[in-house]
C-alpha cells in the first residue's frame, strides 16, 4: 500500500475508537444502534430498505468472518457528550494479511453527518492498516455514484475508481 495519507483534523466533541472481530460487550448496544446509518445511505435506483440490526446479529457478522478465517478490524467515532457511537467504518483483511483488504461499511448517523467524521475514521482505518498489516497491497471499497459525500471522502483519502458494478433487481 502506498504510504501517503493525507492529514486529516480531529473532530471537536467526538474521539476515536477501534477493536478487532467482535464488538466489544459494552459497545455491542451503541454499535448496532449506529448501524442503522447505512439505512439512508444513497443506493440509486434501487431501494433497499430498513436493514434491521439487532446485538445478535451484529455479534453473528462478526463471527461469521472470523469463522471464515478473515480479520475484520473496525474504527468508531464515539460522541463525548453522550458517549454513543456517531458513526463507523469496517474493514475486512484476508487471514493471511496479505493481498486486498475490503471494506464492508461505513456510516455516519444523521444527526451526526457534515462534521468529517467519515473521513476521520476511514483516515484512521488506513493508518492503523498499515501498521497491522504491511503485506496488504490495496484497500477496496465500493460506493454508489449517488453518494456525493462518500465518494468525496474516498476522492481525498486517495482511493481511485478501479471499475463499475451494475445492480439490477427483479421483482418477485
């Protein structure tokens, strides 16, 4: 991976967080609270829906790539005011630690967007990556050409556009 991050400002009223696999137990509740960003993220023409989260589900998430042999490591940005989880970014690295490591989310709640908290924590999952894990070659991540804001955010961390994926649905 290439070694250049560009600098990126703490974000005044919130700090930063990180844990690898399963969430920790007293995050479990505020971390599958924040999951529910990703409900509003824009996805074009194709309309998702509520994602429903419970703490169960999320643990299951987790285990499941555990349990594959993958790592996933996960950077939040934590309120200080309330101490919840405002928003979060995930990353999935190969078991090996070598090749292209994917990530698999990143959301920021509404009442928390437009303060650079996505950057921030994306900024932090490349640094702490390139520490962890110095044999990956690239990060990966995937965004919908609708959402300004996150393609915004991959523009200044450095992520350049490898390809385009077509969704279709078909109803049943």
């Amino acid at each position: 991976m290439d070694d250049a991050t560009p600098a990126v400002p703490d974000v005044p009223g919130y700090h930063l967080i990180s844990w690898r696999g399963v969430v920790p137990d007293e995050l479990a509740q505020t971390f599958t609270e924040a999951r529910t960003g990703m409900n509003d993220a824009p996805s074009g023409d194709i309309a998702y829906g509520e994602d429903p989260w419970d703490v169960e589900r999320t643990r299951y998430a987790a285990r499941v790539i555990e349990e594959r042999g993958d790592q996933l490591t996960t950077v939040a940005a934590v309120d200080d005011a309330t101490g919840a989880i405002a928003g979060f970014t995930e990353l999935v690295v190969p078991g090996d630690g070598k090749g292209d490591a994917q990530h698999y989310g990143t959301a920021v709640l509404p009442a928390h967007r437009g303060h650079g908290l996505a950057l921030w924590m994306k900024a932090e999952q490349i640094l702490q990556t390139r520490i962890h894990f110095p044999d990956l070659d690239a990060l990966l991540t995937d965004t919908v050409d609708t959402n300004t804001p996150m393609r915004r955010t991959n523009t200044h961390l450095g992520y350049k556009p490898t390809g385009a994926v077509h969704r279709r649905t078909l109803d049943l």
